[in-house]
C-alpha cells in the first residue's frame, strides 16, 4: 500500500498519517508498547495506510531497530505461542 494502490481491491484511494507531525499525545495511537526492561516499556511508532475504498489498512514500523526490537518479543506467526 505504500505504493498508493490497494493489495485487496486495487483501489488507488490511498491515505496515510506517514510523516504527520507529532504533538505531545495526540498521536499515541501510532505507537505500540514493547517491554524494554523491567518497569518502563518502549514506544514503537508506525505508520498507517487506508484504502479508503473498501477500509482495509496496513501499519509499518519505520525504524529497523524498533521492528528488531518487536522481532525479539513477539511470537513469529505460524509457530504455536511460547512464553519469553
């Protein structure tokens, strides 16, 4: 979808918030927590992508050290879930 076009419908209404400034907490949403140590999780942002068209959307992690980061805490789809 980051190529403006719809993998479902083929739609090219596409919108994004990619690169919408941040203020404050408005847009906590754009974030997920992942543990990081013992008391204070980390932030991960990313952005969304809408078809407008048919409403499907997509998120992508911008940082490559934050998708690592994910990587090492969730469990790789396909697998049965094991605790970390």
């Amino acid at each position: 979808m980051t190529d403006g076009v719809c993998p479902k419908c083929g739609s090219n209404e596409i919108y994004t918030d990619a690169g919408m400034p941040k203020r404050g907490n408005v847009f906590v949403h754009k974030k997920v927590a992942v543990k990081a140590g013992i008391f204070a999780p980390h932030l991960v942002e990313f952005d969304n992508y809408l078809c407008a068209r048919c409403g499907y959307m997509e998120q992508y992690v911008r940082n490559s050290a934050d998708r690592q980061r994910l990587v090492e805490n969730w469990t790789r789809a396909g697998q049965e879930f094991r605790m970390r």
